[in-house]
C-alpha cells in the first residue's frame, strides 16, 4: 500500500491505493475512511443537527453540548472539522464545532 499526497484547500489530503503485484485493486479517498471511523456514527447521530421542529434556545444547547461531548472522544475529530470547513457545511456540529463555529473560525482564518 502506498499513499500519494494531493493538495487540499485545507491542507493535505491522500489517497490510498492499493496494489498486488502492480495492478491497482481500489481507490478510496481519505475523506471517506474517516467517516467510518467517526463516533457520531449510530442512533446518536440525530443529537448533531437540529430537529425538524422548531427547537427552544435551552434544548439546542443541550443538544448541541451532548454532540460535543461524542466529538471529543472521537479519533478523527479533526479530519471531521477539516472536511466541514473545506465544503462550508451549513448545518450540524463537525469536529466539535457547531455552525457559527466554524463560521467565525474560516473569518478569522481569513
């Protein structure tokens, strides 16, 4: 297995190919391996975007903390805030960031 460099716009990313005896078998983006590994996968993913109704100021804080709470104990934390920052996600925690978040984070990036 090897992994080739390709430039992002927020730094860095790879794909990793992998080969037998000279002959490519699959190509999988990054982006995509860390979703597998994300700790927001399964029945809790719903606490990391807003619900359909209309949502009070108290019960979005709640939510939004218990969200974070899986984020910083989740392996690609990062990978995760890197991806949402690069695509402007408009909705949801990412990387342990809500929404405004990661607004004020790309302003002061600049």
């Amino acid at each position: 297995m090897r992994i080739d460099p390709l430039s992002g716009a927020l730094g860095g990313r790879s794909v990793i190919r992998r080969e037998e005896r000279g002959t490519r078998l699959s190509t999988q983006r990054v982006e995509e391996l860390w979703q597998q590994r994300a700790a927001c996968r399964g029945p809790q993913a719903a606490v990391f975007f807003p619900p359909s109704q209309v949502e009070r100021k108290d019960e979005r804080e709640a939510r939004e903390s218990r969200a974070k709470e899986i984020c910083g104990m989740c392996p690609v934390r990062r990978p995760c805030l890197d991806y949402a920052l690069a695509i402007r996600e408009p909705h949801g925690i990412w990387g342990g960031l809500n929404e405004l978040e990661r607004k004020q984070l790309l302003a002061r990036a600049g």
